[in-house]
C-alpha cells in the first residue's frame, strides 16, 4: 500500500490516549471496544477453566463449593454480559456498517462513543463485586435466591449489569438510524449485505427487550436493599414473576448474541466460493422472522416451574416455529456451497465450523423444546452443552470468522494463514472435546452447578476438562499471531479476498472518513462471478459498485 494511503489512515489520524479516548470516529470506537471484550473474554474464559480444573476429580478438591458457586456466576455475568451480549455489534458493526453501507461514520458519533464510557462503568461496577466478594447467584439472577438468600455482592453485580444495558440500547438506536437514514443512493433494502440486515434485526431486539432487563434487575435491587415485596410471597410478591420478566429479555438476548454471527457467515461463505448467496431475500426476512418470533419463546425456560400445562404446550409449539427460519439459513448457506470453488482459508474454515456446530446445538434445542424431554434433562449439563453450542460453538466462531475475514480491512496488515487454519482446526477439536461429553452427563443425570459428583460420571469430565485445555489453547493462539501481524505482517491490499461488499472499496485500512469518492451502488450483494480465488491478491481490486 503507497505511503499517501497509509498516511490517511483512520489509525493515523492523531496519536495518544487522548486522541482514542475522545475520538467519535466509528472505527476507534470498535477498537475501543475490541480491546475492552478481548479483556473481559479472557477474564470469564479464566473462571471457565478454574471450574474445569475442578471438575476433573469427583471430590471437590481445589475449591469449596461457595467459591465454585462464584467461579460459575462471574464466569456466566461477564461472557455474557460483557462479551457474548455486545461482542460483535460493538466490534465488528460499530466498524463495518457504515462502511457497508456508504456512510462516513454511524448517525450519532458522540452517542458511539458515550455507549463505550457507559459499558466500561457498568462492566467495571459490576466486576467491583469479585473484589468485593463475588456473586453466588448465576448470571441468571433467579428470585428469591438473590433477593433473600445469597451472601455476595448481588446488587452491586445486577446494578452493573443494569448500567451496560443503556450502553446496548445506544447502540441499538445508533445502528437502526444509520441503517434508515445514511444507506448510499442506489443501496436498497434488497441490495443491503445480510450482516446489515441481521445488525438492523438485532438493533431491534437490543431497543425492544433491554428495557426489560434493566426493569427486572433494578427490582431485585430495590427489594434486596428496601425490603419492597415484588418478588417475596412473604411480602405479596410473586417471585415467577422474575423469571417471566428476566427469559422475556433473555431469549431474544440470545437473538442479540447469535443474529450477528450468522450476518457474518452469511458475508463469509459465499466469498469463499465464490458463489452468490443461495436466497438472499429469503435470508433477510428469516433473520427478522427471528428477532419476532423470539419474543414469544420465553415460557420454554419455565417448563418445570409451575406454569400450566397449556402455557407449556404453546411455548413448545412456538420454540418449533423459531427453528424454522434458523433452519433457512441453514438450508441456504449450505446451497450456496454447492458446486462452488470454494477456498479452505482462515475465515472459511471458521464459518464452516460454525456452520456444523449451529446446526448441531440447533438439533439438541429441539430436544430442549419437546416438554417431555425437557422436564428430564431441565438443569442438567444437556442445558449447558447446548448452550454453549450456540452461543460459543455458534457466535463466538463466526467472531473468529469476521475478525480474520476484516482483520485486513481493520489493521491493514495480513496475518499467518497457517497459523490461522491451526488455530482454527484447534479450536473445532478443543470444543467439541469439552462441550459433546456434557450432552452425555446430562442424559445420564449430571446436575448443573454442582462442584462434585458422583465417581461414575468421572470418565466424562475429565475429557471435557481436558477439552478445554485444548480449547483454551486454540483461542490465546489468534490472540498471539494477530498481534504479531501488527507490527509484522505483511501489508494488505484493498480488497485481499476478492470480495463484493463496499468496505472492500476502500484502502486498507481505511481513511478517516471511509471513501474518497463516495460510491453509488448499481448491482446486487453478493455479485460473484463464477471463477475461483488463485488470483485474488494479485489482481487489482474491481469496480463492483
């Protein structure tokens, strides 16, 4: 890349804390928040592998069973709050949407970057707690262990959380105006990449359910400190009444965690086979057809407590619908690899895995909505390895995906491909070695949050602790080589994968102000001619808008 380029850089444009901290350029912001959630993973992922260190001997024997009631509960508060929660909107969209679309920088900069000042003090506010004393409640808050019974510092960790949520609904608010007002002439509904179109879904979501939460918590506040009875029967409080309040904002929240990464796929595959995606209108309407039908699945959580019997088969019934729009772009993406040329690089085998770890956790939730076997494997680690499927076999992967895919586009530098697909082959082999043995305990009968059991389930535990050994390593590798790739690697090209989207259409990385000629769009997403990708760092860089 020539010297004039690099010089007009958005990473050029001023130096110093100051210039970062008070930047409303979009793209620092990402990196604002990219270094923050880098943090808080690696945080959440420590707490992951101190319970899978005890968990590798029945006998509780590293930890007492209160600490390992607090390893588990800030392990679930800070992955999902503060990472799975904001992970790629506030990275990868904050970074990309303005781009994708043709703008100079998100509807409300100053607002950007007041979302990241409140996350921080939410995140940081809650995390007071661990020194504090930590929480034994989960990160789920459940009434009335958290407003009668736990010892920790509950409302200093629901209150934190209770910060971070405007954090979301900045953002939110920010991406749906951008997306409505600031798209370039010629970039219709239609035409929108699907990673635009699953963000918008998104952006709905957070605006929507968010409020929810933070009513939710702000009561288990109020009651734990002024005794006011909204959850205590003693009190003429109800305490179902949380769990209907807190799974109407998490199951969309799930929406919030895993719509992002399936726009990313959705980016990814059909780059790498160099085929236009299979259905794309069919795509966008599934990823909003997602975001509605998620808010009317939440009762699925409550089959085992005490709703009645219709209540149940309703929600059963629903949770089958919400599988069939996932099940559409299941379907499509697969059909887009079909007779394609398809190149196995970093970000390809990133989004393949997730392809097959999404379908794979999709398949055990249905087993999750049918109520009989619910009831059977309710709170078993069945729940657990399902979860995990989605929200880390499923979102974290496609991070992984988008972050090699636009690691070029962020930082202007290539990193190690080989180090890349070993990291990657890695990770697929730590997960699936730490997370398909849990399926097994949980039809055997192996309780959630428990730090010992019995001997017979040993064998199990110990691969799954052994798997997230592996897994560990297969995540602190992206870490090392990208950050070799800063300072070492070697420059990158415009467009480095040949691909069709407008951030593509800009140097790498880009200016401060994104185009120096602003783009008029004339074709579809997604314009792929039928050819393979030998030559697409040599080539220079069409004009595809």
């Amino acid at each position: 890349m020539s010297s004039d380029l690099a010089s007009a850089s958005y990473l050029a444009e001023g130096a110093g804390p100051r210039s970062w901290l008070l930047t409303t350029d979009h793209k620092r912001v990402a990196w604002l928040y990219f270094v923050s959630l880098t943090a808080f993973f690696f945080l959440g992922g420590t707490f992951a592998v101190l319970m899978r260190i005890e968990l590798a001997t029945p006998a509780g024997d590293l930890v007492s069973d209160d600490v390992y009631n607090r390893l588990f509960s800030l392990h679930g508060i800070i992955m999902v709050w503060f990472f799975l929660v904001p992970s790629i909107p506030a990275t990868l969209g904050n970074f990309l949407l303005p781009l994708m679309i043709g703008a100079r920088d998100l509807a409300f900069p100053r607002l950007n970057l007041a979302s990241w000042y409140v996350f921080m003090f939410g995140s940081l506010f809650a995390l007071a707690s661990v020194v504090l004393g930590g929480v034994d409640t989960g990160w789920t808050f459940y009434t009335p262990l958290s407003t009668l019974y736990a010892n920790g510092f509950v409302s200093t960790a629901a209150f934190g959380v209770f910060i971070v949520g405007f954090s979301t609904i900045m953002t939110g608010i920010n991406f749906i105006v951008t997306v409505h007002t600031l798209r370039e002439p010629g970039l219709t509904w239609f035409r929108l990449p699907i990673f635009v179109w699953t963000l918008y879904a998104t952006s709905l979501v957070m605006v929507l359910a968010t409020p929810v939460l933070a009513a939710s918590l702000i009561l288990i506040v109020l009651e734990r400190v002024f005794g006011i009875g909204i959850f205590n029967p003693d009190l003429g409080g109800d305490p179902l009444l949380f769990q209907h309040l807190f799974w109407f904002y998490s199951h969309p929240a799930v929406y919030i965690m895993i719509l992002p990464g399936m726009g990313v796929v959705s980016e990814v595959l059909p780059c790498f086979s160099r085929r236009p995606l299979f259905g794309y209108k069919a795509v966008a309407l599934a990823s909003m057809a997602i975001a509605v039908f998620g808010f009317l699945v939440w009762g699925h959580h409550m089959f085992v407590s005490g709703q009645s019997a219709y209540a149940g088969v309703v929600f059963s019934f629903l949770s089958f619908c919400v599988a069939i729009p996932s099940a559409i772009k299941v379907f499509n993406w697969s059909l887009t690899l079909r007779k394609g040329e398809i190149s196995f690089e970093t970000p390809m085998l990133y989004a393949l895995f997730f392809l097959a770890l999404f379908t794979f956790g999709g398949l055990a939730g249905l087993f999750l909505a049918a109520l009989a076997i619910d009831v059977h494997v309710h709170d078993t680690y069945f729940v657990v390895a399902h979860f995990h499927y989605i929200m880390v076999g499923g979102m974290v992967t496609a991070y992984m995906a988008g972050l090699h895919f636009w690691w070029p586009k962020l930082t202007g530098r290539m990193y190690s491909e080989v180090w890349g697909r070993i990291a990657a082959a890695v990770t697929f082999i730590g997960f699936n070695l730490t997370f398909f043995p849990q399926y097994v305990l949980g039809f055997l009968g192996m309780p959630r949050r428990y730090h010992t059991y019995p001997p017979e389930f040993a064998f199990w535990h110990i691969l799954s602790s052994a798997g997230a050994v592996v897994l560990a390593i297969g995540y602190l590798m992206p870490l090392l080589y990208l950050a070799w790739s800063l300072f070492r690697g070697a420059q990158a090209p415009a467009n480095p994968w040949r691909a069709t989207g407008l951030e593509w259409q800009t140097s790498s990385p880009p200016p401060a102000h994104n185009f120096d000629r602003m783009p008029t769009v004339t074709r579809p997403a997604y314009d792929y001619p039928m050819k393979g990708l030998t030559e697409k760092r040599s080539d220079p860089v069409e004009d595809l808008v």
